[in-house]
C-alpha cells in the first residue's frame, strides 16, 4: 500500500483497518525536544513543571541545548521511527494510522490525541519509547495519555499502552550490534583488555524502590553482553538532575571511570548508553561533550556505542508487539529468565518516590 500523509505534524496514515479489526490506530509516544533556540527555555519549563529544581539548573541545562543550536536531535529521530513504523506497516500490516505526541514539546499528547477524536479513531495502541519499568519511564507516560484523553472529550479513543521490552530480542539484538561496532573502533591488540560500561539517566532512590528499572537495567545489560561475547561489563547512571540532599541511583559514570583508572592501566572504553533508545541531549552533551573531555583528561580512548534508533530488527519488534496484542495465542518473545512484561501495568506498578 502507497504511504499517504495527512498533512499534519503529528500524523502518517495509510488505509483504515477492518471494521472487526480491535485496534483501528497506533500512537508513537515520546519525551520531546526543543527545535529552535526560542523553544528551550519553555521545553526546559514544562520538563521541570512541579519539580523542586533550581532555576539556576535550568538554566545551565539550557546551555547545554546552546552548544547544539538549541535543537535536540531527538524529534528528528521521533521523524526517522515514524516514517520506519508506516514503511514497516505498509509492508507487512497490520494496516493501523500512526500518530505521533510528546509529553513536553511539540507535537504535544493533548493535540495529538485530540486530532485522534477528530479523525474518528475510537481504540489505538501506544508505543513509547522508553523499554524500562519507572514512574517516568511507564507510569507517568500512561497518565499522560489519560489527562489528553480526559482533555479531547467523552469521544477521545481508548488508548492501551503496548508493554515493556527491555528483554525483547527486537532491543537486545540490536543492541548488541552496536556494541559490538563499537568495540570494532578499537585496535585488535587492545580489544580484549577495553571496558565496556553501561549507562542509564538516573533516578531518585525513592522513585527506584517502587519499580523495576535497575533490575531489567541488570538484565538487558546481561543479555546485551552475552550477545557479544563479553564477561566483563558495569552498569552504571548519569544525568541526575535532583538536588545533592536527595540520594540517587549510583554509581555516577564519571566517578565510575576515574575508578577504573585509579584500579590499574586502562587504555579503551567503550561506553553504551542502554538507557536511551534515541540520541538526546543526555547523550550528545553528557556522554560526547563532558564525559568525552574527563576521558581526555584520564587518558582513556573512549567509544561511545550508537542507539538502536530506526535499526530495522527495533522497528519489525514494534510491529510484533502489535500483533501479540492482536492475536490471542500469538508469540510472546522474551529473553532470559524474566520472560514477557505484562499487557496492563498492575496498580502499584512504578509509584513516584
């Protein structure tokens, strides 16, 4: 079927399903990303909306946006996902509209699911991108699409948020190519002896008590590495945003490094951001600008491994989650030993600290 576009910032469309068909739409759901230097300090507000931050910190984040033109690259990406989705779907079906809506930038949820009530659809499907249980993660993006349901009207459509993946061979092949890439950048002589680390954005101990992120952080690391062949590997955080009175996931990354100098010569490492699906700015300033410079300043050769982003095994894993959902007896894939996340969150399911 030929890809049609409705014209709209939020909306790819291709034929409408079925009438029996249980789904008649997929939403895309993501973070948010300013695209002009006038956006970032209106983003930066509504990420930090009744969060007790500084608005010094604000303002520092924001210059970190500066260094990039004040754009993230991470809409840009949310582009890429979605026209990979559409192609992916007018290939191989099933036929489902994709819309797209962020929680904090433009194309906003609330305009999102209300050109969704326009447009009649009545029972959507939604992928976020985000494969770990946590209160930001999962819990706080399916109140997200409740407030824009509740906002749109008694005709907004229901909205089932598709489950989690960290364990899924759809993220974890893919991201175990990556490593392995990355680990190719470093000379052969060396290969065996670099680090590899693991890193994840942060979150308050009290939010990490009442969820499962560090766990199935754990375990996609294991399964990312058993991919590769690796035995040795650290999972560590970065990006903690609270105030230094509230305690955190540890251990921070650049502690995490200036310790694995201080434990014996080091050459290489190569550090894999597991936590991210899509290049960011806690990525492409956290990672490439100031780990990258601590690392110069120790010595280290540091490779940085890519996203899985748009990899085509990613995009074919959304579209069998889809069909779990559609097909009663259909394959649940899963590694390791926790098996598949469950289709509905149960009530207690990633708390806010």
């Amino acid at each position: 079927m030929n890809e049609s576009n409705a014209g709209s910032e939020g909306h790819s469309s291709f034929s409408v399903p079925h009438s029996s068909f249980p789904y008649d739409a997929l939403l895309l759901v993501s973070f948010g990303g300013p695209e002009k230097p006038d956006d970032v300090i209106p983003f930066l507000e509504n990420v930090l909306r009744g969060k007790d931050v500084p608005r010094q910190r604000l303002l520092e984040v924001a210059g970190h946006y500066e260094l990039f033109g004040g754009v993230s690259p991470l809409n840009a990406q949310n582009r890429a996902l979605l026209a990979a989705l559409v192609h992916e779907l007018n290939r191989h079906g099933p036929h489902l509209p994709v819309y797209w809506g962020n929680r904090n930038w433009h194309p906003l949820l609330e305009d999102t699911l209300q050109e969704m009530t326009d447009d009649g659809v009545r029972r959507a499907l939604a992928f976020v991108t985000s494969a770990f249980a946590s209160y930001s993660g999962c819990r706080q993006y399916r109140e997200d699409i409740q407030r824009a349901r509740e906002k749109a009207g008694l005709n907004a459509p229901q909205v089932d948020k598709l489950r989690l993946f960290y364990n899924h061979p759809g993220f974890i092949e893919p991201q175990a190519e990556r490593v392995a890439a990355a680990l190719a950048e470093i000379p052969a002589e060396r290969r065996a002896a670099a680090k590899v680390v693991y890193t994840a954005h942060s979150i308050p101990l009290a939010m990490a008590s009442r969820c499962a992120y560090q766990e199935q952080l754990q375990e996609a690391c294991r399964l990312v590495s058993e991919g590769v062949g690796l035995s040795d590997w650290q999972l560590v955080f970065q990006s903690r945003s609270g105030p230094p009175s509230q305690p955190w996931l540890e251990p921070d990354l650049g502690d995490s490094l200036v310790g694995l100098c201080a434990a014996g010569p080091i050459s290489d490492v190569v550090i894999v951001p597991i936590g991210f699906l899509s290049e960011h700015v806690e990525i492409v300033y956290d990672l490439d600008v100031e780990i990258a410079a601590l690392c110069g300043h120790l010595g280290l050769n540091m490779v940085r491994a890519g996203v899985v982003g748009t990899h085509a095994r990613f995009v074919t894993m959304i579209r069998e989650m889809i069909l779990e959902r559609i097909e009663p007896h259909g394959a649940r894939l899963a590694l390791g030993k926790h098996g598949p996340s469950p289709d509905v969150c149960p009530p207690d399911c990633c708390l806010p600290g």
